[in-house]
C-alpha cells in the first residue's frame, strides 16, 4: 500500500476511528488488530502485503500484546494523520488517569522494506519488530503542478515513472501506470470533481466537466500515454492506461 492508497483509505476511515476509545492491541503473526469496542483496525506487517483495513467487528484467535495495550487501553482517537503522503499513519491518543491527561502515538509503518508498529509516547518509543524504518519525506504530490510536470519531466533521456518513484512520495517502486495517473490528477484537478479509481480505468465524474479542466489533462495523458474520452451525454471523462 503506497501513500496515495493510503490517502484514499483514510479519506473513508478516519470519521468512523475519530472518537473511538482503544481496549487493547492483539496480534497473530504478523497481523495486528487494534479493538476499539465491538470494532476493529487490522494491519497487515507482511513485506509482501503491507495494508490496513477497517472493520465492524473483532477476529478471534489473535494474541493480546500486553506490553502495547497497557500504553494505549482506554485511550481516545483524537486525530488521524498522514505525513505529507508517506505510507505512514498516525493515530493521536489521548488517555486519562490518576495522574492527568496524557498523549499517545500510535505509527504505523508501511514500508514494504520493513513494515513496523509502534507505540510513542513522551519518553519512549516501543516498536514491534526489531528493524524500524524512519524516512525525510520527499516532495509531496500536493506541490507539484501542470507546469512542474512539463518542465522537469518532458526532457529527452528521462524516465517518467522511474523520477516520479525516486523523487515524489506517495508511488513506490511497484506503483503501475494508473498510481500516477492518479498522482497527476490530483495536482491539476479541481476540488469539485470525484475521481473513482476502477480496476484500470479513472473515472472522474461532476454535473459538467469544464472545458479548461480537460483541456489542461491533454498535456498530462499525452505524457503518461493515456487514452481519454469525454462522455458528452454524461459529462463523464474516462481514462485508461
């Protein structure tokens, strides 16, 4: 799961963890389940399939990890985050107890060269497996441009997905043509449009597609090597690798 999956993901998750409260941290391999009541947050540690997903209800036969859940038990989601796209999410603790409020962190790691879980709090980090990768970010997709695009990917002698993996974070080293047609729609696509991500095609739907927004995506789907059609019954754009 690189971190434009994971931007999706937590666009839909992250209202139904905030407010939760955490009763405890159980594994089974290397599958980790944070139970929050009758509702479930799984991480999935495998290199070969690094993820999360949210669910309505618990798994049976995972192992409580004491050590992880005394940190956390009865501490309250108080904020979701994602570090300027990196497959790295956040969850914000806040815990009550004799001795006043205290703050949490919950870091969940998704790289697939060491994914990790871990538990931060003021004087101590505690992470479940022994390697923990820690990155700079690189530049985030949110920065980048049209013009960005063009002028310093359009020069001859220059592999377009193998800079945008080296150089942009949020596509990794397995991300396919469709993760960085996602990527560039992002930087010149108004809010006002719904991208829809469907097995190899982009759907990107709104009452009327204005006419300099797909204009502007030409120079774009010419670059990736995209075909495109505007629907004119629907005003729906498709696009294809």
């Amino acid at each position: 799961m690189n971190g434009i999956y994971l931007y999706l993901l937590l666009q839909e998750i992250r209202d139904k963890l905030l407010g939760l409260y955490i009763n405890e941290i159980r594994s089974m391999h290397r599958m980790v389940q944070i139970i929050c009541g009758d509702k479930a947050l799984f991480v999935s540690l495998y290199p070969e399939a690094p993820a999360i997903f949210f669910s309505e209800r618990i798994k049976k036969n995972f192992e409580k990890l004491k050590s992880f859940s005394d940190n956390v038990c009865s501490s309250r989601i108080k904020n979701v985050e994602q570090p300027n796209f990196m497959p790295v999410m956040k969850l914000e603790l806040e815990r009550l107890d004799i001795a006043g409020k205290s703050e949490v962190e919950i870091i969940i790691s998704l790289y697939r060269a060491a994914p990790n879980f871990s538990i931060k709090t003021a004087r101590s980090q505690k992470n479940l497996f022994p390697r923990y990768l820690e990155k700079c970010p690189k530049k985030s997709i949110i920065e980048l441009t049209e013009k960005y695009l063009q002028s310093n990917y359009t020069q001859k002698g220059i592999d377009f997905k193998e800079r945008l993996v080296k150089e942009i974070e949020g596509v990794d080293k397995k991300g396919n043509a469709m993760t960085l047609v996602l990527l560039s729609l992002f930087c010149i696509l108004p809010n006002k449009y719904e991208i829809v991500f469907n097995n190899r095609n982009i759907l990107i739907e709104s009452e009327r597609i204005e006419f300099q927004d797909y204009v502007s995506l030409k120079p774009v789907a010419e670059l990736l090597n995209l075909s495109y059609v505007l629907d004119n019954t629907t005003q729906r754009l498709y696009l294809s690798a």
